[in-house]
C-alpha cells in the first residue's frame, strides 16, 4: 500500500464509521478510523495463519500468564505490517500526526510490572520468530489502578481501559466454554466399571474468549492472544435473581490484584486463576480434537507454558479433562499432561509464593482437589524409595493443610525454569534445591529479554534512524548485529551524533515534565533514572538516601562543580504495602524541599512520574543516562527495564543482580558502574547474623548524617513516615541492607558524575551498552524457550543465531 492508496483508504473508512468530514474527527476518532483500518488490513493473514497451523498439524506453544501488559498497540502493529513510515506520511498529508492520533488509544495496564510486561514482549517476539505460539489470560475490565498524588501521597483510581471500547479484540462468542465452580462430586461407576464423576449443584460461569491479533514482524505471521471474560451462561440468567448473584460473576474477570510480590490468598484470586486456566485447557482440548489425532500425540503438537504458579491449575485440569471426559487412564493422562506443560518462576521471594489452603480448593474445585491429593499421594510413594521420608516429604504438594503451588507445577511438568543465570542458580542451589536433587533435568535457565522493536524501534525514532545510518538494518531482525557499532566506538561523529540524538529525547522528556508537573529540567543534566514497582528489596529508598546526601553536599559546596542531576522515579506500590507508600510520600516531600529550593542553583531536580506505565516508559527510557538497578544482590529475579535503558543508551549503576550480572559480562567492567555487595556476601552476612545497622548509623558520619534528616524535621511534611522509614533501618535492623551498600553506592555516583563531564567518553559508553544490548532480545530468548522446552521450530527466514557471551 502506497501513500495515496492510505490515504484514500483512511478518508473513506472514516466517512463509513461517522458521516461526516475526517478533517473535523476527534483524536479518539481518528485513531478508531486508524484502528479498524489496520485491523482490516491484517484480517486476512490472521486468518491464514490459524488455517495454515491447523492444516500442517503445526506444533503451538500456548502461554498462560495472569497478566499481559501490551502497552499501547496502534504504532506496534504498524511496524510489524511496515507501514509506520505510510501511515505517517499519509497522515501527515491529510494534515494529521501519527503521534497525535495515536494518543488517542487507551494504554491496557492488565498486568502489574515485569512478569506481565515479559508476557507481552514474548507474544511479539513469538510471531516475530514466525513461531506457532498464543497467550492465554484474563481480560480483566478495569487493569491496574491509576495513580495519583495527593499531597505526596499515592491515590488509587479505578482503570476503566475499556470505556471507549477496544478497537483491537474480536469477541468470539462462539468459542465460549463453561468453568464450573463449587457443589460437590461423587464417582459413579458407568456401564463398564469405569468410575465417572458426576458433579452436583455447581456454579457454572460462561467464559467467553476476546482475541487480539498478535502481529509478527515483516513475516505474515498473525498469532492470536486469547483473554476471557465471565459471563453468566445463556439461559441460565434465572439462577441470578439477584445484584449480588450477578456480581458474583462479573467480579470474577473484574480487577487485576494489584500487587506483584506479595501473595494474597483470597477467594476470588483462586476463581479468577482456574477461570482461566480451565478456560484455556477446555478450548485447546477442543482445538487438538480438530486435527483427529490420537492423544498420545498430544506432548507433540501442543505445549502449554504457566507464566509463574498463577495458571498451575492447568496441571490438575489437563488430567480432569483427560480421564474424565475423554476417557483415559491416570497413567496415560499423566504422561501426556507432564510433556506439554513447562513452568517459569520469576522471584524467590517466600511472601509471594502462591499456597493455597486445602479447605478453600476443595470447597471451590472439589474435583481438582481430588486430583490434587491423589498426584501428591503417588508422588510421595513414588519417590520415598528413591529420596527418602524427609527430602519426598519437603516436596509434597500438601503440606500443613496447604497447597504448595510451585509443587505442583514443578512435579506435574516437564521443564522449570528461572529467568536470569544468578536466579536459576540460587534456585537449583538454595529455595528448590531439593527439587534439583529429585529432577536435575528439568532444571534449566532462560534469561529474559525484550523487543527491540517496541523498546528501540518505536520509542526511539532517533537512535534507530542513526543506527540504520551507521551500521545498517540487519540488527532489526538479528540484534546481535548491534554490536558492529563497536567499530563506532572512538568515532567522534557517531558520538556527537548520539550525544544529539539523547539530548533530543531528553528535551522531549524535559517538555512532558514542564507541561504535566509544572517541574523545569535541564536537558544537559544527568537523567537518573529508577522505574519499577516500589518494593523494599529494590531499595528505591537507597537512592533517596544518595539523594539527601548529594542535597546536604551541595547546601555546603554551593560551588561544586559536580553536574547537574534529575533523579527520575516511576513506580506503583500495591495499595495495601504500607510501607512502599511512605517511600512514595517522602520521595514527593523530598522532590518538593529540593525542587523549591534556589539555593542549589538547579543542581538536583526530582521527578516523581505519577501512573508510571508501558507508555510513560516510551518516553522515559530513550531520555535516561543512568539506569538505576540497585535491588540487594540475590532478590530481583531478573529484571527488564535494565535491558531497555542499556538499549537506548543509559550507563547501568547496578548491584550484581539477577540480569544485571549479565549485562555486566556483556558490556564489561569499563562501562557500567557496580557497586555493593554479591549474593554469597548476602548471604555470609545472613548466616553469621553479624550485621548491626545501628552501629553503621552511630560511627559512619555520613550515615549518620543523612538518616537524620529524615527525623529533626528537614524534611516538611514526614514527620511519622520518617520516623517509621528512619526504625526500618536503624530499629529493625535494615532487612535490606540499605546501610551496608550506602558508601559503595555513593562512590559509584561519583564515578558517574565524573566521566558525565567528559562527553566524548560517556558517549562512548553509551555506545557499548547500545552495541552489547543484542543478546538480551527477547527473539533469542524465545528461540531458546521454543527449542530447548516447547521443541518447536520457528519459521524458516527467522532462525537466529545464539549470542555468545
Ligand atoms: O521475569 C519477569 C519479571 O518478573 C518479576 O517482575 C515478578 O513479577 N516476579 C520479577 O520481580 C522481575 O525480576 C522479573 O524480571
């Protein structure tokens, strides 16, 4: 489609939608035209690709996942259809902007942070690989809250994405299935002996699929992501009479828990998990029917992947549908179900591993529950003889009248998984270590990785018109080719020509701020970025303690010349994390002292982003010089916005954590900035319990400094907050180690603001991280994903090679 084409295509289809001129539509109008336009477009070849892997039997991956966090999908789809450059310039012709127009899309927070956004760059990455592969998740009515802040303080609102409608899902109401709730289940023999179940007085709820297309880049591939919704069965209305009867069925796929690293053992988090676990297991039973084969060719033809326990109830309802409905034995049912189902663990933190208490999964699935209990039974004979009482009985399902769900999914599948090197380490070595010694095999590692597409490609026009200029377009199907810019390393034009490209991100940035917070940066200045969900492990308190220090420095050395710094913060905190809510409010009360502060002529600024999402990280990364990952060593399981920022050119000043490890070994020591102590340094000091952090406030002076201020009233308004977060780190005994890491942190700060004051060489810094960012696409994790667990092949064109480290 040329330009003209567009253009005629545009005017007409938005004449057809409201009957009056395109020139006097609203943005929400334009960008709907844009929408159902594009979505036209790629009908057909969505359609092929369901037909094609139907025909050919194709092997398909299915990624169950509680969260998908797309991110706006307006210039995404375009890119992959490669009409971004048509599109714009036939907007732009009908006296139009893209960016404009594409404001108009709402931007669907169903996820919380770094499990559902991971999600989402996999779907891409998937058709991009031209692999078989589909999401399988909820789609919740309201995503995750939107922030506000009152008075420094975080306000929840409720996130009602789809008020004006959902351009890109087709509601498929002939796919709907029933997942049935409650009542009760008595095994009746049928003619021949076999016993049957028969289920009594149950809640049956309609689940009904909304699928969106899931373009691949430049390869015709059309994959689909497959959300369902609750929805009383037809028919069935007269079983609820009642508000309170009808709500109980909408609620179901109604909220998204806000919260990613605390588990909450409720009722309705349970529904909403089998919901659409069953869901999912229920229309790929129906799906592999189609192709009459016979079941034990199941393992080769379907995979199902769990994205973290959330969905481990597809293990107990595999086999329910296997024995129950179609008739196999436990042995067989068992088999099959072991083969196709593998499983990603994203964090070994204890609070967010999912339990269950037994009573509430036999009350809501009572026949899962009996499934439940008779897997753990013959895991625990089986492997008594082998491993003994104690080791066998550590890896029971149930276990004090609760249900292990990482148990569950690691004994019922054939693959487990962490998702950066340290991470897969510490569990085969520490949290799952008996598990190692039972299933070595099933062991293995698939370090994360994002789409350059929507990280560099999208949200970075400028550095990828540069790339493109200097080293060519290979690295937009193979990244690893980034790292011919090393060649451009000591080149002084490339790095001006950089140095250009971050500063125009920067202002763009600088712009948003002065137009939405009424804050002034300045461009030149350091942009230090922390974005991530507050939680105490990833320590954004540590960086408003170098923050006090730097403040109390610069009010003594008026005339330092340190450079100028803007401290960005974007972060959510689970609405009922106390504690992440005062780091909320002391961050806004200590932005508010210094921003308003003339004293320090401008050389700190703090920037406290409110509804931090995938759109407000579009704009943030490409304009970051410094990204912030400081989480203490062992606990962030891998982390992803270190791998955009390195993309786009931010220098990491890091802890050897989770990816950052890698991305240290990848870049090197010279251009990163690694500061605090290891994951066995945690550890020694967790074992010798040597650690007193009171003795660091009383006889370090800097500390000591810095931690008052946050209680003799320097800073307004903080008065119980700083007392509560000042007894976190002095009373309590500073659980992450804030205090330990503080003199190293600050040091590698100062490294930082020196080499900023030499362009050429930060540049070139900027440079390495760029070129050393290719392994960490998410295409190669995914080729590693589909080769080594799902033992599927992507398609012909798009083989990429394995980046060596
Ligand atoms: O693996 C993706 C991400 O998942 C988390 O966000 C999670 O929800 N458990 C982890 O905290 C991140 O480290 C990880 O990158």
């Amino acid at each position: 489609m040329d330009v003209n084409q567009f253009k005629e295509r545009y005017v007409k289809k938005f004449e057809e939608m409201y009957a009056f001129d395109y020139k006097e539509g609203s943005i929400r109008e334009q960008f709907l035209t844009l929408g159902y336009l594009i979505k036209n477009m790629y009908a057909p070849e969505w359609r092929q690709t369901s037909d094609t892997y139907l025909e050919n039997k194709s092997k398909q991956v299915f990624y169950f996942s509680m969260e998908f966090l797309p991110g706006t999908m307006l210039k995404s789809n375009l890119l992959n259809l490669g009409l971004l450059d048509t599109v714009s310039d036939g907007l732009k012709e009908l006296g139009l902007n893209l960016d404009e127009v594409a404001t108009g899309e709402m931007d669907p927070a169903l996820g919380n942070g770094g499990l559902g956004r991971l999600a989402a760059c996999f779907m891409d990455s998937i058709a991009s690989n031209g692999l078989a592969g589909h999401g399988n998740g909820i789609r919740y009515q309201y995503g995750l809250f939107k922030q506000k802040f009152i008075d420094g303080n975080q306000i929840e609102l409720p996130e009602n994405w789809l008020r004006n409608g959902n351009v890109w899902e087709v509601r498929r109401e002939n796919k709907a299935v029933t997942v049935r709730f409650g009542g009760h289940v008595t095994l009746d023999e049928d003619e021949n002996g076999v016993k049957r179940p028969e289920y009594h007085n149950t809640m049956n709820i309609l689940a009904v699929p909304y699928d969106t297309a899931q373009v691949g880049y430049d390869n015709g591939v059309v994959n689909n992501l497959r959300l369902w919704s609750a929805e009383i069965p037809y028919g069935e209305e007269y079983l609820y009479p009642t508000d309170e009867a009808r709500d109980q069925v909408k609620q179901i796929t109604e909220y998204l828990y806000p919260d990613d690293s605390n588990y909450e053992g409720r009722m309705l988090r349970l529904k909403q998990e089998y919901f659409f676990s069953s869901a999912g297991v229920q229309s790929i039973i129906r799906y592999y029917k189609k192709m009459d084969l016979d079941w034990s060719f199941f393992p080769d033809k379907i995979a199902m992947h769990i994205n973290d326990t959330h969905p481990t109830l597809v293990i107990p309802e595999l086999m329910r549908i296997l024995m129950d409905e179609e008739g196999l034995s436990w042995e067989q049912a068992w088999e099959i179900t072991k083969k196709t189902v593998s499983y990603t663990n994203h964090t070994i933190l204890q609070e967010a591993l999912e339990r269950w208490p037994v009573d509430m999964i036999a009350q809501l699935l009572p026949r899962i529950y009996q499934i439940i209990v008779e897997i753990n039974r013959r895991h625990i004979e089986k492997k008594i003889p082998l491993y003994g009482e104690d080791l066998t009985y550590r890896t029971a399902i149930i276990d004090h009248g609760q249900i292990q769900m990482a148990n569950l999914a690691i004994i019922g599948s054939h693959s487990i998984n962490g998702v950066a090197k340290l991470h897969t380490d510490i569990l085969m070595n520490q949290t799952l270590h008996d598990f190692y010694l039972m299933y070595p095999n099933k062991f293995n590692n698939k370090t994360n990785g994002v789409t350059m597409r929507r990280w560099v490609q999208i949200s970075n026009p400028g550095l990828t018109a540069l790339l493109d200029d200097v080293i060519g377009t290979k690295w937009k199907k193979a990244p690893n080719e980034l790292v011919v810019l090393k060649a451009f390393a000591n080149d002084k034009d490339v790095l001006k020509r950089l140095d250009e490209v971050k500063l125009n991100n920067k202002k763009k940035f600088a712009k948003y701020v002065q137009e939405e917070m009424g804050i002034t940066i300045d461009p030149t200045a350091i942009f230090d970025v922390q974005i991530k969900r507050l939680h105490a492990y990833k320590r954004q308190l540590l960086n408003v303690l170098h923050i006090l220090d730097r403040y109390s420095f610069i009010k003594e050395n008026p005339n330092t010349d340190i450079p100028k710094r803007v401290f960005i913060f974007g972060a959510k905190a689970a609405p009922s994390y106390h504690y992440a809510k005062q780091i909320i409010k002391l961050i806004n009360e200590v932005a508010n002292m210094i921003n308003n502060d003339d004293s320090i002529n401008d050389l700190i600024k703090v920037v406290f982003v409110e509804n931090y999402g995938v759109s407000l990280a579009e704009l943030i990364i490409p304009a970051a010089d410094i990204s912030e990952q400081i989480s203490l060593a062992g606990k962030e399981a891998s982390g992803t916005s270190n791998m955009k920022l390195m993309a786009n050119g931010a220098l990491t000043l890091a802890t050897m954590d989770g990816a950052t490890v890698e991305i240290h070994d990848y870049v090197g020591k010279d251009y990163i900035y690694i500061f605090g102590m290891t994951n066995d340094e945690v550890q020694t000091l967790n074992e010798n319990r040597t650690y007193h952090s009171r003795h660091l406030y009383e006889t370090n002076p800097r500390i000591n400094k810095v931690l008052n201020m946050l209680v003799d009233g320097s800073i307004p308004n903080t008065e119980e907050i700083g007392q509560d977060i000042f007894d976190s780190l002095v009373k309590y005994n500073d659980e992450y180690y804030l205090l330990q890491d503080f003199d190293s942190y600050i040091e590698a700060h100062k490294r930082a603001d020196t080499d900023f004051k030499d362009r050429m060489k930060w540049n070139k810094k900027a440079l390495m991280n760029i070129a050393n960012a290719g392994p960490f696409s998410a295409d190669y994790t995914i080729h590693r994903y589909a080769d080594e667990i799902w033992k599927m092949k992507p398609g012909e064109e798009n083989i990429l090679l394995q980046p060596e480290a």
